[in-house]
C-alpha cells in the first residue's frame, strides 16, 4: 500500500481517484457489488483511502458508488464502455423484476437510483442480478446491449445462458427460477397499466425524463409504456456496475483533510473522488461524481484565504 510521507512547507494534496477496483473494500463497504462490473480505471485502487483512514482521517459515505446499470452480455471484455441497461428497461415493451418476478422500481430512473434502489431491494429480495423483461415489439424496435436481436442472436448468447428466450411469460419465468405465477401476475399488471397509461405502482412516464429519447422513446404513442404481450418472450440479466465511488474523506471547505476528532490534519488536502462527496449521495447529473468543494485546496474563497 502507498505511504504518505510528507513535509509540510508547502503541502500535499490527494487527488488518487475512488475504490471501485477494490474488491475487498466493496465487500466492506457495498456487498453485492463487483469489480467486474466496473467501468472505472485500474488505478481506483482505493490505497489512499486506507492511507487517510489509517493516520486518522475520517471517511465517509463510503457505501456510495455511481452507478451505471449495464447487462454482461457474453462478448464484453472490459476493454470498453460495457452495454448499459438503461436505455432498455426504461423503453416501451420492457419491465425490470427481482428475482422473485416483481417490480420495484420506476426504470427510468437515473443510473445512480437506479443501482442504488437495486442495492436496497437485494436487502429484502434477491435482486442483484435482476432480469429485463422483453417481448419481441421491444426486440423489433430497440437493442439489447448494443445489438438489435430480432433477426439473428448473436453466437452465445443462448448457450452461455445470458439471454433466455421463450413463447410464454410462463416458460421465461421457468427459464429464469423465477416463480411463473408471480411473474405472469407482473407482466399482466403492467400491460394493464399500459391499458390505462397510468404506471399506478411506479409512475413511469410521469416524468419528462421517463420519455426522452435517452430513457423512453418520444417517437412511440405511450413514450415510456408498452405492453409486454407478443412472443416470443426474453430476459436478460441486469446488474448494479459503476462509474465512480462516492465515498472518501471528509475535508473542510479548504479541503484540508479532517480527523475522526474534527481537526484538520495540517498541511494535507484532498478533492475529486477520493473524498466524500460534496453533495452527499445524491447523484444529481452528470458531472455529480467529481464534484470538487466548492472551495478548492488549490484555489480557496477570499475569505477563508484571508483576502
Ligand atoms: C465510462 C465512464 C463514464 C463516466 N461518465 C461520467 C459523467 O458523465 N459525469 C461524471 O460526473 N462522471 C463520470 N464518470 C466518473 C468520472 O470520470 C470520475 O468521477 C472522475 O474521473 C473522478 O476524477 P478523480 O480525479 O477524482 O479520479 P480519477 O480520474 O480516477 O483519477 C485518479 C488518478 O489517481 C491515480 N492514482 C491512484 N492511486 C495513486 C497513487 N497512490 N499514486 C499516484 N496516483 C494514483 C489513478 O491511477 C488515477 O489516474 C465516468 C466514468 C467512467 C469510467
């Protein structure tokens, strides 16, 4: 592990990036989550937040990640962007369930609730995968992972059980151990808000966001809604990746580095994601995950500088 070893003259500022690399942290600080499913460089590595925390430092908010929902299709090697999920479960004609065959969420959520709401339902329910809902009005219209299916599936997707296919709600739900009644009960509940055009369990498509182009689909008569009901059926496994970790060490204003016990650690700062995030675990756009303090180590307010 990197060692801070440092004179005070001028000072040291940490900006050494989140954890998302660390699967050991994860496990203490976010159980159910994956290194494997991150998109983050290899150098969040963590080091200096058990530096800080071990000469003192406080962290916090620890348990926060960005998240950014993606589907592991067979084929995806890291070495890029990984196929999100998010432009899926939030189109027309497809539905999000835990593994017990519910819903739990408005789909059209940002990334960061979207993770975070699947997180706290794997609390209470087996969610962590979770399975995208699909029929084949959804296959003809719009992609799965990047790849538009209703043609030809590509080479093992099948075979490797990511995608599973079927002629009836009953039979995916077979497929995928989800109990075939539960989820015939979900699809049948949706399609009957879609009848309605009022999402009474979630509300998606209340929002403007629900319906835009990135989420919905503007072009479609109910935007954000469609029935799940022409077969074939399909599901695909969907689980909570990242972007960024949230959590790190608490600094003042100045971003001077403070102790357990509330005072500054003289002479040493930190900004960007290796410090607790500014605006706590809200995730309020992009751009949100490297907040800095308003107040930077580097450039503070005239009055703190004592200008
Ligand atoms: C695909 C993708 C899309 C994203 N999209 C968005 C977005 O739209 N909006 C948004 O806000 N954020 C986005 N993010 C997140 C954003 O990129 C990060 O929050 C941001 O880069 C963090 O900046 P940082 O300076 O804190 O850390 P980093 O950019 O991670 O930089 C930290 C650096 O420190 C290095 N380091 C680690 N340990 C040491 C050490 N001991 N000594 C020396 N160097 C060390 C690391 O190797 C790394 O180079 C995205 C991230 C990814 C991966």
């Amino acid at each position: 592990m990197a060692r801070l070893a440092y004179r005070r003259a001028l000072g040291i500022l940490i900006n050494a990036g989140g954890f998302s690399q660390n699967q050991a942290m994860r496990d203490r600080y976010m159980p159910g989550t994956s290194v494997l499913w991150s998109q983050t460089p290899e150098g969040d590595t963590g080091d200096m937040h058990q530096e800080l925390e071990r000469i003192g430092g406080l962290l916090a908010q620890m348990d926060q990640l960005v998240g950014y929902q993606m589907t592991p299709a067979p084929g995806w090697d890291q070495t890029y962007v990984a196929p999100g999920a998010q432009s899926m479960t939030g189109k027309p004609h497809a539905i999000l369930v835990d593994q017990s065959g519910q819903r739990y969420m408005n789909e059209g959520g940002s990334y960061e609730l979207y993770c975070e709401t699947m997180r706290k339902r794997n609390a209470l329910v087996p969610a962590i995968p979770s399975w995208a809902i699909v029929d084949r009005n959804y296959v003809e219209l719009y992609a799965i992972a990047g790849k538009y299916i209703d043609k030809t599936i590509p080479d093992g997707w099948i075979e490797s059980g990511y995608l599973h296919t079927a002629n009836t709600i009953a039979e995916l739900a077979s497929s995928i151990k989800v109990n075939p009644a539960t989820l015939n009960a979900t699809v049948a509940r949706w399609n009957g808000f879609v009848a309605k055009g009022v999402d009474e369990d979630f509300q998606r498509g209340a929002r403007a966001y629900d319906n835009c182009g990135f989420v919905g689909d503007p072009f479609s008569a109910q935007r954000a809604l469609g029935a799940i009901d022409k077969g074939p059926f399909y599901a695909v496994p969907v689980v909570p990746g990242d972007v960024s970790t949230y959590g790190g060490v608490v600094t003042d204003a100045c971003g001077r580095v403070i102790k357990a016990e509330g005072q500054v650690i003289a002479g040493l700062y930190a900004t960007g994601t290796t410090t607790a995030s500014v605006i706590g675990n809200v995730y309020v756009g992009a751009g949100a995950a490297s907040v800095l303090p308003w107040s930077s180590a580097i450039s503070p307010p005239r009055h703190a500088a004592g200008l």
